[in-house]
C-alpha cells in the first residue's frame, strides 16, 4: 500500500495549509489548531477546535483515532468517542472535529479486510436504567421513559445528548449553538448565527417532551443551561 493511498479530504473547516486532501503517513497525525510553538500536521483556524484536538496514528496495519482530551470532542459517523480511547479508521468514515467546526472523510481504498467481522467502537455508552425510569442510548441516539421511546427531533436529540454528556457541569449558551447549529457556522464567524430565544424556545420544547424530567434542565443565569441529575 502505498503512503499516498491514505488520506483526508476535508468537507467543511479551512486550514492553514488551504488544502482540502490531505495525506496520510505511517506515522503519527496529529490534528488541531496552531498556537504559539504548537504546530499540528493538519492546522485548522476556528478556535472552537483545541490545539491538540486529536490523533490520527498507524500500529499494526489499522489506523485509529484518538481524541487528546478536546474541550469540544471528536465525533465519528456522527457519534462522540471517549476521551484518550483509540478507536479504529475505515476506508469512508466521517470524523467532526468541535460538532462540525471541521469536517473530515478518511479514506483508505487499499483496505482488504471488508469481510472481516470488525470490534465494536468505544463509543461513550452511559445509560441510566437506575433513574427513575429513564434511560439514554447513546449510541441509538435515543431516549425512553419507562421502557417507550420518546420522539425528539434531531434538534432536541442533539441539545440532550449534549447536556446529557456534561451532566451536572453547567454548559455555556456559545456552546450549545455550536453544538446544536453547526451548520450555521460560517467562515467569517466562530459562533453560529442563533440567538437565545432560539435556544430558550428548544430547552422549553425538550422539557415538555421530558415530561416529569424536564425539571431536571435547569437555568444557569447568564451563562446556559445544565442537566442537574440531583433531581432525578
């Protein structure tokens, strides 16, 4: 397999480099954002992505990702992985840097193995069977109230999911726009266009759907919201 044969196409986030395809080598890549003597191999310039954001590295004929303990996480095919746990690259898989600040496709067409019965994941997998009757999956992107899905548009899932994994830890109005409307991030700005009744009007819808645990998102005067497990 050739070195060239592995690389990164960049689908949203601009570089320093100003390249959308980006090889990848037999070695390590570390992928952030460039500040003072911390130079990554793949410098994106939102500041939303942390400075040493994540590693992309080769062992034993597998590539893996890791994501290097980032303020705003590392998500693959559209779900977070742990913090400091490798989890395995296929040729296709989306990896969003900072809920989509930056969007990259590995790529990897030399990949033999397709037959291959493959380890799941590390995804984070938090569930809270014990609570009252509430549980998350967060792998299935789900929520359930004594054992029945709730319906939740991807709004709604994405505002839970997010106070879900900061649970107890208040979580900021900036980034919960980031979080929530990547999609409104543009190039001359580092926050999405969205207001606070915005984000008002989508915490009071998700607590009604919550119904007796919608208590539990609370206020954080002037500051966000935080999911408060104490309440459960």
């Amino acid at each position: 397999m050739m070195i060239q044969d592995v690389y990164l196409s960049i689908k949203q986030g601009e570089t320093a480099t100003k390249k959308d395809r980006i090889p990848i080598s037999y070695k390590e890549t570390l992928i952030g954002r460039t500040w003072g003597n911390v130079i990554p191999d793949i410098p994106f310039t939102n500041q939303y992505i942390s400075r040493k954001h994540a590693l992309i590295q080769f062992d034993n004929e597998n590539y893996t990702i890791v994501d290097l303990m980032s303020k705003h996480g590392t998500q693959l095919n559209h779900t977070f992985i742990e913090k400091n746990k490798p989890v395995f690259l296929r040729d296709g898989d989306i990896i969003s840097l900072a809920s989509g600040a930056a969007v990259l496709t590995f790529h990897n067409p030399s990949e033999k193995n397709f037959g291959d019965t493959l380890d799941m994941p590390l995804f984070i997998d938090k569930h809270l069977n014990e609570l009252n009757g509430l549980t998350v999956n967060v792998v299935r992107r789900e929520v359930l109230i004594d054992g029945v899905k709730i319906h939740l548009t991807s709004k709604d899932t994405e505002l839970f999911l997010l106070l879900y994994e900061k649970a107890n830890s208040a979580v900021s109005y900036n980034e919960i726009k980031v979080d929530v409307w990547p999609e409104r991030l543009t190039n001359e700005s580092d926050q999405p266009d969205v207001g606070r009744e915005e984000i008002n009007t989508l915490v009071y819808r998700l607590r009604k759907k919550l119904g007796k645990y919608g208590q539990c998102i609370i206020s954080v005067p002037r500051f966000g919201y935080m999911l408060d497990l104490e309440r459960m």
